[in-house]
C-alpha cells in the first residue's frame, strides 16, 4: 500500500472521489489537492480525507472575470492565495 494518495479535487467534478477513496487502505494519509478544493472541512466528515490544499479567493471580482473568460489556475492565483487545511 501507499502511504500517501494525492486526489485532485478534478476527482470531485467528475464523481470519481469516493470510488477512488473507497479503495484505499485506512492507513493511507489523504490529501484533496488543487484550486477547485472546497476549503471547507465539514464537506469532507464522511471521507478519509486528511487535509486540504486549494486556493481561497481573496478579489472575487477578478476571480469571477477570470473564470467567465476561461482562465486557469495560474490567473486565478493572482487574484487568490495558496491555503491548506489540515482535518486530522
């Protein structure tokens, strides 16, 4: 087994989290990662999940022009900063 699983939060918007999740051993530390994770740990209670990594908008205006012209990760940290939340 792997100690480790890094989940991109992409796992989320295409329904593929839990199954991937619910073949990982219970002593497999879990990192939902990416700037489409919900930074919000309550979403998580019923996953292993053991910490998150996304990105926290901080100019929503600009945030919101950035995605209405489809601009990627990179642009939308300009407008954002880098946060993680440990949930164990």
């Amino acid at each position: 087994w792997a100690d480790v699983l890094f989940l991109t939060s992409t796992s989320i918007l295409n329904n593929s989290t839990e199954k991937i999740l619910a073949n990982v051993h219970a002593k497999v530390k879990t990192l939902m990662l990416g700037p489409s994770t919900p930074m919000v740990a309550e979403a998580f209670d019923h996953l292993p999940v053991h910490m998150l990594a996304g990105t926290v908008p901080l100019d929503k205006e600009n945030i919101i022009k950035a995605v209405r012209h489809g601009m990627g990760a990179p642009v939308l940290h300009r407008f954002s900063r880098k946060s993680y939340l440990s949930l164990s």
